[in-house]
C-alpha cells in the first residue's frame, strides 16, 4: 500500500497512518460518503499537521483527494488566508 505522500518521506513515518492501512484510493474517491470517511480518517493520524503542511506547501502534488482530512477546496482557502495574512502584515 503506498501513502498518499509518497513524494515526501517525512510526512508518513509509519506504518500507523490510515491512508497506508486502508487502500489509498478511498482519499481519492469521488463518492461522497468515501471521502467523509477519509476525512474521519484523518482526524486520529499521528502525521495529521505534517501531512497539511505537506499538502499546503505543495499544491500540484496534492491537488487531488483528501489530506490531513481537507479537500483541494478547504486547501485552497486555507492557502489564501496565508496569503491575506501575508499581505496585510506587509502593509502594517
């Protein structure tokens, strides 16, 4: 089973993550219900922070599915919110 960071071998250190006990296609499904079990997934998953810091700093390579339990959508406003906030503090 490979994990969904298989580009970053800092962020899945164990064998403890569920994406890599569960079939790593379930984060990547387009089925509702799979995805809200993904997201669930994540929730208890000892690499949780390292993962959205993964997926927020690499963005073309997180595009797609479920990391740290947050969609390319909530990725995306997260990442815009860094960016707001990068601003503003540039203006003060």
């Amino acid at each position: 089973t490979r994990c969904l960071s298989d580009w970053s071998s800092d962020v899945c250190s164990s064998d403890l993550e569920p994406c890599r006990q569960k079939d790593p296609e379930l984060w990547f499904s387009d089925v509702p219900k799979e995805r809200a079990e993904a997201k669930a997934l994540c929730k208890g998953c000892p690499t949780r922070k390292s993962c959205l810091a993964y997926a927020l700093d690499h963005p073309t390579a997180a595009a797609h599915g479920i990391w740290a339990g947050t969609s390319p959508n909530t990725r995306a406003k997260i990442r815009a919110e860094f960016r707001t906030a990068d601003t503003t503090k540039e203006q003060e």
